[in-house]
C-alpha cells in the first residue's frame, strides 16, 4: 500500500493500525519519539527525549530490532552511529530535514580546515560540532581530534577542548557557541563569526589569531525567531513570571530571560515550577502546548508561536506507513567508516 493511501485514513483507524503493528513486533519494535513532534505521534513513542537522549534508549534497548525515530534526518542518523549491531533505524518521513545541520556541510568545514590550516592556527583548534549536525561533521571531529556536545553538555566540551588546545572551532550554530562562550567568560574580542560563503571565513588574519572562540555562521530558524519585544511583552503581560529559553535563541534574547537551557532543562524547570506560578518558554510550540496541558496547576504559555515545520511533517499517517511496511521502507543507513570516526568523537562525550 502506497503512502497516499494512509494519508487518506481517517485518524481512528490509523491509531488502531499503529496499535495492532506495536502489539504485532512487541519487544522486536521501539518507537522514540522527539519533544517537538505532533501529539498524535507523540501518544505512540515508548520513549520522549531530545536527539541524543533518544539515540541513547535506542542503543541501551537490548531486545528492540527495529528503531522507528520519529524527529528529523540528524537524530535517526546518531541513532545508527549508536545502535547496536543487529539493530536498524528507520524515519517516518525521511525527508525531514533540519536547516539547522544543513547550514555546515562537510565539504563546507573541510574547506574552512584547509583555510584554518594554511594560517597555521588549526595546529591550536579542537572542532567541536553540535549534535545538531549531520553523520560526515560528528566523523570529522572524530578523526580531528575533536568532540560532539549537545546543547546541555556545551560548557563540559568547551572546557575538555581548552584542556586539549588553545582554540575551539564550534558549529553549526553561532547562538549555541557563542551564548556557551559568554557562561564560560569569554570577551567579545576573543569570538570571530566565520562565514562558509566568505573568503577565509571573512575573518582578518589578525582577528583570527587573536581569537580563542571560532563560531559558525549558522542559526536555528525556531530559536532565533525570538526577540527582545517577545520577553518585554511577557513581562508586561505576566508580571512576575519567568521567562526560560534555549541556548539556541540569540546572545539578547538569552541575557533578557531569566534562565536558558536545553530542551530537557526547559522541560524540568516548567515541571518544577510552583503552583500557580508563570513560565514563559522560548523553544518550539508543540512542547510548550504539551507542557501546558502536563502542568494545570501552572501556567505556562509560549514566548511567541515558533513552529519547527520539519518536526511537524511527520504524522500519524506517516508512522503507519513505515510500521505496516518494516523493514522495506525508510531505513537510515551511515557508511561504516563514517559511524566508526563519528563513534569516536560521541563516546569523547559520553566520557566527559
């Protein structure tokens, strides 16, 4: 049965459908499910979690054979680099991307090694790549003598690379590696923005040398779409709330709430709210409207409406799709050598 036709079920028969295949494959089938996905898919997961934390379960799963990884294409791929051996990883919609990762590309940071390399500063740099990133960049830093850290371990990575070398070169995300850089003391004068489309990154050879902190010109559309007028209108609106959002949201926008972290730590902080409080969360409007409804006591409501549309394209229909069709359809697959030097670079952080 072709795709179209489970686009075309009604919402209760995919349910039953979706049930009867779980039920079907038991252990053998493990559904993880990112925060920012759609409830109706979301009501399926066996487990809910950020990328890593999901690839993680995938992995510690000794009995499940097949991993269905309702996110985006990044996440489904740490989960292979993780899986154990006989395990297989499939998407619902593998054409959910992420703009975020497709913002460094591996022939893009080789270029900016090469670049890096003929200054003679990259003899100094540890590469440090955001989990956010596709297979090929966690493989370089592998090989690179570089790590991978996810938005709540940054400031560990950043003090393990500095214990390495004198200079870090982060990405794909400007906001991640420059928000970490601030926590961790870092002066303006010592971050350089390297732009993939410029000569050299754009950066002076002065500058450069001068630099510790090398970021990436890269941005997550979600987090960034967050302003200063956002948070001065939740305060106006809710005197006495809390504002929290993620590093990912820009270098302002950080420094006006009143805490940032990652999606795990948002999560915690609206569940460890008091009663009748007010928490105002920067991320992705899916998990704060199922926060929402988690947390009736509280009131928790969005900065503003920032909808992940690549997290969104996968549906319920979707997931039926690839249950009833395992194992011929939709399989992530990473070529050996790319998963043994990503390894490297994922367990440096498992390490820290």
């Amino acid at each position: 049965m072709k795709l179209e036709s489970y686009q075309s079920m009604d919402r209760e028969e995919l349910k039953r459908r979706v049930a009867n295949v779980k039920r079907e494959y038991g252990k053998r089938l493990l559904i993880l499910g990112h925060y920012y996905q759609q409830d109706e898919v979301i009501e399926f997961s066996d487990h809910q979690g950020d990328s890593f934390a999901l690839a993680k379960a995938g992995a510690a799963n000794k009995d499940a054979e097949y991993i269905i990884f309702c996110g985006v294409h990044f996440m489904a791929e740490s989960s292979v680099i993780l899986a154990r051996k006989g395990q297989r990883v499939f998407m619902p919609d593998p054409d959910a991307g992420c703009p975020l990762a497709d913002m460094a590309n591996i022939e893009q940071v080789e270029d900016a090694w090469a670049a890096l390399e003929k200054a003679g500063a990259a003899k100094d740099i540890v590469p440090i790549t955001y989990i956010n990133s596709s297979a090929e960049l966690k493989a370089f830093c592998g090989k690179n003598g570089g790590i991978v850290c996810t938005s709540s371990n940054a400031a560990n990575a950043f003090d393990w690379a500095l214990s390495k070398k004198k200079k870090i070169f982060f990405f794909p995300d400007e906001h991640l590696g420059r928000n970490t850089a601030n926590v961790k003391g870092f002066k303006k004068n010592e971050m350089v923005l390297w732009d993939p489309l410029e000569e050299n990154g754009g950066v002076n050879p002065k500058a450069l040398a001068e630099a510790k902190i090398i970021l990436w010109k890269g941005h997550c559309h979600v987090h960034t779409y967050f302003n200063l007028e956002h948070v001065k209108h939740a305060r106006e609106k809710y005197p006495g709330c809390k504002v929290v959002v993620h590093p990912e949201c820009s270098e302002e926008v950080v420094k006006a709430s009143d805490a940032s972290g990652s999606t795990s730590f948002l999560k915690k902080f609206a569940e460890e709210a008091k009663a009748g409080s007010t928490v105002v969360i920067g991320t992705e409007i899916n998990l704060v409207h199922r926060l929402a409804r988690e947390n009736p006591t509280k009131n928790i409501v969005p900065l503003a409406r920032s909808l992940c549309p690549n997290m969104f394209k996968t549906s319920l229909a979707d997931l039926c799709y690839v249950l009833e069709n395992l194992p011929e359809v939709n399989e992530i697959e990473v070529a050996a050598y790319i998963i043994d030097e990503a390894k490297v670079a994922l367990q440096r952080m498992l390490e820290l």
